[in-house]
C-alpha cells in the first residue's frame, strides 16, 4: 500500500464500478494536484471471480466475499456500488467497524438512511452519496453546502433518465408508449424489467434522499405518493400542447405548514418552462430557496461515467476531511426530533386535467359540471373534441381550477358511475412551476 | 461573544452585507441545526457611519476604519463585502493577520488570485470567494469539489445579469439597445456608469476566477478577449432569428492543446439550446466534463440575497472546516507551475456572421467572396435582403464556416477597404455548443 494513500475497498464491480476503477488510474490534473488525494484500491468484491473485466485488476485484490472487504484491515473507505439486495448489511458492516462509506444506493438511504445516518455519526465515520440522486450533477452538496443560508421553500425534479427519455420521444411524435419503452429496453435506457423506473419509484426513492436535506423531512420512498407513466397516451401528450403544457414524470417536494408534500407522477409543465425543456435521459432539479429564488441543476443523472464521478468526488471529500483530521460531515443528515412529517396526500391543491369518453348525449356535460360544483371543483376550460368514428363517443377534457386532491378523487368515483361516462376517466396533475 | 461562536468581522455594509447580516439573524433551521455554526459579528467598517441601515447593528459595533476590523482580537473571520478600492490591501491584511477571509469581490480574484491565494496558503487560512461569480449559484464549490474527477473540456457562461437583462428585450422585440439600458437603469439592473457590464468586462473578471479551477489556467480578466454589447442592433437580433440562433453575451473557456481559449463576446447560439433559454437578469453556466458530459446550473447571478446567500454558504464552510481543526482548502487554487496559459485569440476558429451595407452594384458579392477565399475563409450561406428605401445600399449577410479569427480580421480589413462597401462591417461569432 503507497505511503500516505487512503486504503479502499469496493463492493462491486460492474458498470460503475469499472468507471471508478478508471477514473482513480486516470485523473485528470484537478484531481492529481488536490494535495493528500491518493487512493489505494485494496480489494474488490465481486459476483464472479472469473468474468472479464474491462479494467485492468491485479486478481489476488478480487474476492467474492463482502465481508472480506470490510474486514481487509488496510481498507479504510468502502465504497459499496451492488445496488443489490445485502447492501444493507455490507454498509452497517462498514460502519460499525469505523470505516467511511461512500454508496450510491439510492434504495437503502430512501428507506433506512435515518439509521445509517446515525450509526455513522456515532462510529466517527463519514457516510457519502452524492450518485445516489442524479448521477454525475452535485445536487447533493449545493443543497448540504452551497444552499445552506436557505430555507428551502420547494423542490421540482426530473429524476429518472428512462421515463424523461419516453416521454419526450412520445412528446416529438416518435411512437407510444409501449413501442418507445421496447426501443429503450434495446439501446440499454431501460431495464428489462422496467417497473422500478416507470412506476416512478426509482423518482420517489432519489426525491426522499432530497427532502431529507432540503426540509428536514424523515419521508422515507415509499412514503412518497407515487403514479408512473404507465398509462400516458399520445392523446394526452397532444392535449397537453393543445393547452401550452409538455408532459413530465416530475418528483415535487413542497413545504407545507409544518409539513412537506411528496409526490411523484406525470405532470403537465408549461411548455417554456426550463423543466419543459429537459429532454431525452437528462435529469435536471429546480430548488426554490428563499435567499436565491429559483436555481436549476441540469446534467446526466445516470450512466458510467456520471455516476462515477460523483462517486470520486465524495472518495476525494473523505479523504481530504481525514486528512485534515476532520470527524465525518455526517451530522446534518440526523434528524431526529427535527424531523418534519409527509403531508398527507389527500390535502395538496392543484390544477387538474380530466380527459374522459362520454356518449354524446344532452346533459352529460351539465351532468359532470353539477359533480364537480357539488365538490368546490371549478372548471378553468373545456375541451369537446368531435364525435368519433365509431361507438358514438367523444372525448371530453376538463381543466380545473386549483381543487383539493381528496374532492377531486371523490368527484372522479361519482363521474365514473355516470353512465354516459365510458371507462377510466384520465387524470392529470398539472404544475405551474 | 458567544462561547464557541466565530467573532466575525465585516467590511462593507451595503446592499450585500446587510443581506448578510440578515441571514445571519434569520438563519433557516438548515443552517441552525449544523453542528458548530454559531456567529458572533464583533466588528462592521462601514464609509458613513451616520447612515441609516435597514438591519439593525449595534452602533459600538460600527467603525469607519476597516483596520479595526482586521486588528480587533475577536474577529477570527474577516468578510470583505466593499468592491471597492483598497479592498486589495484590506484582504492582504486580513490574510497575513492569519485570520480567514470570505469575499464577493471578483475583480480583486480575477486580476491577484495568485497572490492571494499563496498568501493565504502560507498563512494558513482560508479564502473563499463563492459570491463573486454567479451569485447565489454554487458553480465554485461545484467546479472545485462536485466536478473534481472531471477534466474539463469547455465552459459557457451566461454571467452578467445587466446584459442578459437588455439582449433578452432586444430579442422579445421590445426596443433599441439604448432604451432598454434606460429602462436598465431605471429599475436598478444597470448602473449609472454600465461600463463593466455592456463592455463585457465583469463577466471576464468572473471567467477568470472560473477558469482558473476549471482549467487551471493562469489568465486573469485583462487576459481575456472582451467585446461588449454596446454594438448589437436590433437588426443583428432579427437576422439571428431567422438563422435559428439567439445572441447573447458569452463567456467562453476551452481547453486549447496545452492552452486555454478565454473570451466574452456576444455570440449567436442556437435557439433550441439550453443557454438561448436562459432570460432576464438570469445566470447559467454549461459546463463539459469529461466524465459526466454536459451540465448547466441556473439561477439568480446577483442581488442582495442570493449573493447574501453565497456568502454565508461560505461562511458555514470556514466555520465548520475550523471547528473540525483543519487547515485552509485553498491549496488547490495556488496554480504555481502547472498554470496553463491563455490561447493567442487569433488563433481560435469558429464560425461568424458578417454584416455590411453594401451598394447595389454588380461584382460587389463577388469581390467579398473572392477576398474570404483568398483568406480559406468558405461561406456557409448568403442572406441579401432587398433594396433599401434609399441611398441604393442593400444589407449584406454572410454566414462562414469554421475559420480563423486573424484570417477574419484580415478579411475584414481589406472588405472594409472595398469601395462599394459602406461603413463598417458587423461581425458576430457564432457557438454550436
């Protein structure tokens, strides 16, 4: 081991992993000339012993066994990058033996990061994540660091490159949803299995690592109000341009009194908005604090390389911190009694878009109207398309005025009974950001 | 003073110092809740100290000799928010005092960074200067920690608020340059005194300070080729329109072999980019890495409390590095040896847009284009508008491809010299991005 380096173990060894292998034998000057920055990569764990690897390793540092990582007395930072099911255990194992951690597991810090967080304070050991939200954009420490001074009053995010890459092919006209998602799954935008993306709880989990430094707020991911973009039509897509709007999977964070909204779903945006303007699979956050008014970080929220290089920029933090004999910058992630609760959902006002099939009848329009008057709903505009082809149906489209989200759910189980109203009716947030 | 509060001194009382004292008293919980952060303000040089202030500051507390606050025992932490004159000798006497320095004050980093920064080195404590690019945005930590395994290939920036404000005007039709600089003017925007901002020179201060970490690069703000805006006509706007580009003043560093091209200039950009979008008195900055590709952050460049906000960020960052007893971060803005110097501006190649009155003659395109290509100076489109109402000149439009700014200049000069060329020659480079 180099005198003077830092001892490192990675759990790990796939795709960014083998890009933070790179990036520590390649760094560029910025990096080479911080002083006290050296790395020693100590060991490896990975799946498969015998699998190539497109980065060059020396075999003796390679195991299959964690534990042996943590338990390698010349590692002092683990940096664990499986995302995969014991990653709990491979962290906490880390910590309680005093060593830094740096992760970028978004899954394990959105729902156990108040007891990672702690244990880490406790033990004296640094716990990093800067590439668990976002890849490669600092979003992480600008809200820790650069937006300190403010209190931050809400926080707009694209956060999942997959669906902002299917909605804005749907959005230039490109195909449906389930043509452009196959088309993803192949180039590698999408996983096979693509539910955790476009459910939106891969959004949900990032925004809760978010709100935790944002609002002091202990909402775990899965306390997060959720709907994915599973059920965006075309037809949608062309209302919302007919209306000035684009269509995003945005994840919102809100204060609201003493508590903080949470949700994640398709979202209509005003189409010049900056956020409107986040194409293909780049992510982009809009904080709204009070000293800076609105700031918006853009930039790639996944991929090797991103990903990577934000897991180095926190392995240079650790690093730098203890060798100015600093204790772990942990602290401010503990919320403790602080903590501020999830707004209940049923609570949050907004404008809405309903888009439904009625059979062209008189007095089905008065019919829906009287429903939603009956629940404070007042109606901004309507659009009636003509008679369609066949059946009799035409398509019907109500924009809301801001409504209560509880009223406007009452009101859509009273319009489904109606019985000139054909199937679901559709519905979407809209956000004037 | 407070027990384990940092005695903090302040130079300068006006618009930002007074956002600072504010954000001092009214410290979000964020803030609030950090271990160790805890400020006393012991001491406020201010120029008249018979001035009403609209932050309420003990009068024993106020000098009109900024040497009592670099001399006053209790003050660990000197802020020097004046912009003004010996603001050099204030920061020096602060630094060899050994006591920590945060500053807003650009043109002082821009042109001695160097020295001060040694300076501060040597006499181990901090200088940190977040506030003097972009206001509120937090590019310089992002660049110096967020973005540190990245070797930086270019950066653009939209740094001055003043002429984002005009241009952005100008482009929405909405008058001349010398009205809107009114309106400027009117509201605050502009100074009475706008030189540093329309010629481009504040923004060459800023790119400086950026390029320096982004780059290691050595130039200060004189170093930089600067055109202002003073020139742009609406016309210019018009035709960029209908070319698919938007103008705005840019500032623009890229890694040049082992060089570094520095410039602010205004520039057309395509409509569709992301800076095109960038309005108002709006900051960005688009930064490529070599890892994470591209990224822009946006937001408020300047007023009283994202500048308040970047200042006090900076604050937390000297006070929390102190408590941990470490040393001063800013080894690595001291660039000695490894400074890379400023490209020869002749030497860059970009594509321009030429604009000339020219007399409606036969020969006359002829002439200019055979002189272009004597120079490898090839024409990616002409735009030749009708006949004007009088004096039988016609505007000329040449669009070129990618050429050399001397081969350029010298085209320019012998067109100039052509008798059927009226006036002079309108040139504005143009950025892909």
């Amino acid at each position: 081991m180099d005198s003077g380096a830092i001892g490192v173990g990675i759990i790990g060894l796939g795709t960014v992993g083998s890009g933070v292998v790179r990036l520590l034998e390649d760094a560029p000057t910025s990096m080479r000339r911080r002083e006290h920055v050296e790395f020693s990569i100590e060991r490896i764990a990975v799946r498969d012993l015998s699998k190539e690897r497109d980065v060059e390793i020396d075999p003796a540092k390679l195991t299959d066994d964690p534990t042996a990582v943590l338990d390698d007395p010349n590692v002092q930072l683990v940096v664990e990058l499986t995302g995969a099911e014991p990653a709990y255990e491979w962290v906490r194992g880390a910590l309680e033996r005093g060593k830094d951690v740096v992760t970028a597991n978004k899954a394990l810090l959105a729902e156990r990061g108040e007891e990672l967080y702690a244990l880490a304070r406790e033990k004296g050991a640094e716990l990093l994540f800067e590439a668990s939200v976002a890849g490669g954009i600092p979003i992480i420490r600008s809200l820790r660091n650069g937006l300190v001074a403010n209190r931050v009053e809400s926080l707009y995010g694209i956060l999942n490159g997959t669906t902002n890459y299917i909605l804005t092919r749907m959005t230039r006209g490109e195909g449906g949803y389930d043509e452009i998602l196959s088309d993803a799954q192949a180039i590698g935008y999408a996983e096979p299995d693509p539910t955790m993306d476009v459910s939106g709880r891969d959004a949900a989990q990032k925004l809760a690592i978010l709100s935790r430094i944002a609002f002091c707020c202990a909402g775990t991911g899965s306390d997060v109000f959720c709907e994915g973009i599973e059920e965006i039509e075309s037809s949608d897509i062309d209302y919302a341009r007919q209306l000035g709007y684009v269509i995003k999977l945005l994840a919102i964070a809100k204060r609201s009194g003493e508590s903080v909204e949470m949700r994640v779903h398709p979202a209509m945006v005003p189409a010049d908005s900056l956020l409107a303007n986040i194409n293909d699979e780049f992510n982009a956050i809009e904080v709204v604090g009070s000293a800076v008014g609105n700031q918006v970080f853009y930039g790639k929220g996944a991929g090797q390389m991103p990903t990577a290089s934000a897991v180095v920029s926190d392995m240079v933090a650790v690093v730098e911190r203890k060798a100015d004999g600093a204790g772990p910058a942990v602290g401010d992630m503990v919320l403790g009694q602080e903590a501020l609760p999830v707004a209940p959902v049923e609570q949050i006002q907004m404008r809405y878009f309903l888009r439904m099939q009625v059979c062209d009848l008189p007095g089905v329009l008065e019919h829906i109207a009287r429903i939603l008057a009956g629940e404070e709903i007042s109606i901004a505009s309507v659009l009636q398309k003509e008679r369609d082809v066949d059946g009799g149906l035409v398509p019907l489209v109500i924009v809301t005025h801001e409504a209560r989200e509880e009223s406007v759910q009452r009101a859509l189980d009273a319009i489904a009974s109606v019985e000139a109203v054909q199937g679901a009716v559709r519905l979407i947030r809209m956000e004037e950001l």
